[in-house]
C-alpha cells in the first residue's frame, strides 16, 4: 500500500512506496523508516537533517535482524511532532 503524508505541494514521486516499520541507525542518529521504496525512504529521527545530507543508514526489523544498508540524500524535511522530523530521502546506491 502506498505511504500518505501531509504536503505542502502536489505528490512528485511516482515509485511505489511500501509502508514499513523499520528500525533505522547510523553513526550520527537512530530512528525509524515509515516507508521504503526502489528509490528512497521515510525517515523519522529526533533531530533535524539539514536537506542535501548523505548518510548511510543501517536497517533493522522490529526482532533486530539486520536487513543491510541504505546510503540516502535527503530532499525533503517536514516537522512530524513530539519532536520529531520526517526526511524525505533518494537512494545514492549505485546499482
């Protein structure tokens, strides 16, 4: 099923996006993936990512499997409550 979130504009991706709920880590941060696709993810955190940011992140089910990495830039950062912030990010894997 396609993720839906608030937007300020009309909706430009046009992968499909799988709703997950993925553990998410790097060396800087831990949070979670909201959604996943071929091209890119949701990512929640507690803090801030400015946009134009690499990162690699690390991907866990919710038991602690690891299911591999993910290297992302950010394009999009919205405020998501409580604190949070949800980012908007495009795959920069080769392949």
């Amino acid at each position: 099923m396609p993720a839906s979130h608030p937007s300020n504009g009309p909706e430009r991706r046009t992968d499909v996006r799988c709703v997950c709920q993925l553990l998410a880590s790097s060396d800087s941060f831990s949070g979670r993936v909201t959604d996943i696709s071929e091209h890119g993810l949701g990512l929640i955190l507690n803090q801030r990512l400015d946009k134009g940011t690499c990162v690699t992140v690390n991907l866990w089910r919710s038991d602690e499997a690891f299911l591999g990495t993910m290297t992302v830039k950010v394009v999009r950062v919205q405020e998501h409550g409580q604190g949070e912030w949800l980012h908007g990010c495009i795959s920069q894997d080769v392949g």
